[in-house]
C-alpha cells in the first residue's frame, strides 16, 4: 500500500534528523563526551540550547530507530537525563531545579525512557524514581498539576501526559483517567472538578485515552467515540487548509512557560481507530496526512509555519509516534480509504453540490409548469414536488472538508 510506504519513509526521515542532530548538532558543546543532549529544535547548526524536552523527544524516537548509531547515542542521551544537574553547565541550576518539578517534562522522559531497551541503556532505576515523584505530586489520586511542588488543583494538560507515562509503566491510575474521561466528555462536577481546559488539549486527552496504554485504550472504546464525534464537528474544517498546532501557556511563580499541543496529529490518530470509513478517509483527513508525510521527508522537515521557522524536536517526536499508532491500524481500516475518500468526494464536492442545485431547481420548475398546465388550483398538489426540490437544495449545501 502506497500510504504504508510514505509512513515508514517518513518516520525513517524524522529519525534521520534526530540522529544527524544529536550527533553533530551544537547543542551538546560543553557536556562531557559520554554525555549527548537535544534542543528544542531540529537542524540547527547554531544555537546550543538543550534540555529535556528535546532530549526526552530525541530518546523516544532513536530508541524505536533500527540504526546502529541510534543504539550509541542512546546511552548518552540517557545519561543527560539522569545526571543533568551534575554534568549542565553551573549557570543554570534554578532552570534546572524547575524541570525537575515539572510534571510534563517529568512525565515527557518517563515516557521515552519506556522505549530504551534494558540490553542498550539501562533505565529501570531511572524510571521508579521518575514514577514515584509524579505518584507523590498526584492531587487527590485525581490528577496533576503543572509542577509537583506547587499542588494547587488539577489541570487537564499535565494529567495527561502523567497517565501517559505512569500507565505505560504500570502504575494503577484508574482515579486520573476517570478525571480525563470525565473532561473529555463534559462530565465534570464536586469533587472531580478539573481546571477549564482548551478544546485542544481534549483532543489530547483523548488521545491518551485511546492509546495510553502501550497503544491500548485506558477506558473501554465505547466510551470514546461520542466525545470524538463532538470534538470532529468543532475541528475537522481546521484539517482542510493548513498545518495548525496551540500553544498552552502557564507559569511557575514568575516564570512563564509553555507547551505546543499538535493536536492534528493526534485527531488524525483518533479517527484512524474511532471513526475509520467516516473521519479518517475523509479527504480533509487525507490530503493532510499526505502533506504531512511528503514534509517529514523533503529538505525542509515537518514545522508549524506559525510556531517557527525550524523544525521542533517535540512536534516531530509526537509526529514518529502518532505515525507509528496510524502504521499499526492500517490492516483494519486500509480497505476503507479508497471507498470512504470516493464517498467523501462525491457528497461533498462542488461539483456534486452544483449538480444537486440544478436538479432541484429544475424539479421546482417542472413541479410549477405541471400544475399550471393541469388547470388544478389546489396548492396540495403541487407541494409534494415542491418539497423534493427545496429538500434537494438543502442537501446540496457542502460540508467542509
């Protein structure tokens, strides 16, 4: 199949860039030569900034990589993660005194961390403890906020990305995914009351939802598809024309930070295993993923044009996985793309729409110039007629795609 090739192609081109980066790239001057490191972006051949976004995003990726200068790196880009505040340069312990409290980043590196194989890096003692600093910041056995020392009430984003990693090892967090479902699907009242979250970062929590558990639904599938359905009607037009991601903001004390939610990606996932004939071989659905693809492999990369000019290390890393999650459906739903693109087309197009309008305009004409030449005054006569032609119309009006 024609897709499979372009997904394994692409996620071969991602990979690419993490291992030409962390191996030649700038951001590791100064670190130890055991030690290897990755930034928030990807070719770049200037800038030295690195932390455990990108190294946590760098990890993810080139530990699924078959590659034998990924299996090298590994162990370095492990080791910056475990021994950061010894081996980090001595300007910068407050930044990285935050990261060590931060739940997502935290929860970021446990996740990637789970990928590594034992025979490669070892990683086990590293991930309890990485575990057991998130299970103690937990609000209630409820959910997480932004940092584990300032506890101060649940927030969707974080919680999430904590049952991601946390349930991938493991860990029972039965209470934190019934705070998401509850979010994802507007049930939220007394005591599992959860922050006001964005319509993006339920996209994201649904996500995690769908394939938090290596893959697997946390919550029965059932349960999914409604609130999917809901969040397709408010932003499968946004797939139609470009390439978006959000910027979640929030702050530690004076501090002021945030995170890019590509939730694109991740709808697109989401409608590969919830809604595979109606949403996933939607031509919007389609045409996007097939940009996306074509991007991950060019010269350029794959960017948000809004977010930057260089390729982000986080996107790309969520972009490999969310790939990796489309890759393992395409046995099931692959036969429905071709007749679910054609059905799309069909309704939707401006042509079939166009067609739809002058047939009912005729029907409404014929209708007209039927009872008139019947000589019959009774207006019940003609509304059947009438009716065909205006319903007609109506359904001739495009959805967009």
């Amino acid at each position: 199949m024609r897709l499979r090739k372009q997904i394994v192609a692409a996620r071969e081109g991602i990979a690419t860039r993490f291992l030409r980066q962390c191996r030649d790239g700038p951001q590791s001057a100064g670190l130890a030569v055991d030690v290897k490191a990755c930034g928030q972006r990807l070719d770049e051949t200037e800038s030295p900034q690195r932390g455990l976004h990108g190294t946590a995003a760098a990890i993810r990726v080139l530990a699924q990589h078959e590659h034998h200068e990924a299996r090298a790196l590994i162990p370095q880009l492990v080791r910056y993660v475990a021994e950061r505040a010894r081996v980090e340069r001595p300007e910068v312990p407050e930044s990285i005194r935050g990261d060590a409290c931060n739940v997502i980043k935290i929860s970021e590196a446990l996740f990637a961390l789970h990928h590594v194989d034992g025979a490669v890096a070892p990683t086990e003692d590293l991930r309890k403890e990485l575990s057991e600093r998130l299970l103690r910041a937990s609000i209630a056995g409820r959910g997480w906020s932004y940092y584990t020392d300032l506890p101060q009430q649940v927030e969707l984003l974080p919680t999430a990305f904590a049952v991601q990693a946390l349930a991938t090892e493991g860990y029972p967090v039965e209470g934190q995914v019934q705070s998401l479902v509850a979010a994802v699907s507007g049930r939220v009242t007394g005591e599992g009351r959860v922050g006001a979250a964005d319509v993006s970062v339920k996209v994201l929590c649904l996500y995690v939802l769908a394939f938090g558990k290596a893959g697997q639904a946390l919550v029965r599938e059932v349960e999914l598809k409604k609130p999917f359905m809901q969040l397709w009607a408010k932003l499968s037009s946004l797939l139609k024309n470009e390439d978006i991601e959000q910027n979640v903001e929030y702050d530690r004390r004076d501090e002021h930070r945030y995170v890019r939610v590509p939730w694109q990606l991740h709808l697109m996932a989401l409608a590969a295993r919830l809604a595979p004939f109606r949403s996933f071989a939607a031509y919007s659905v389609q045409s996007r993923l097939r940009s996306i693809l074509t991007a991950a492999t060019s010269p350029a990369g794959f960017l948000y044009p809004h977010s930057g000019a260089k390729v982000s290390a986080r996107t790309n890393a969520t972009l490999y996985g969310v790939l990796k999650v489309i890759q393992g459906r395409l046995p099931e739903v692959g036969w429905m793309l071709v007749p679910g693109v054609v059905v799309d087309f069909l309704v939707n197009s401006r042509l079939t729409a166009l067609v739809a309008r002058a047939v009912a305009v005729v029907v409404g004409l014929v209708s007209v110039l039927s009872w008139v030449e019947s000589g019959r005054s009774e207006l019940a006569a003609l509304a059947p007629n009438i009716l065909s032609a205006v319903l007609l119309f109506l359904l001739s009006a495009r959805r967009d795609r």
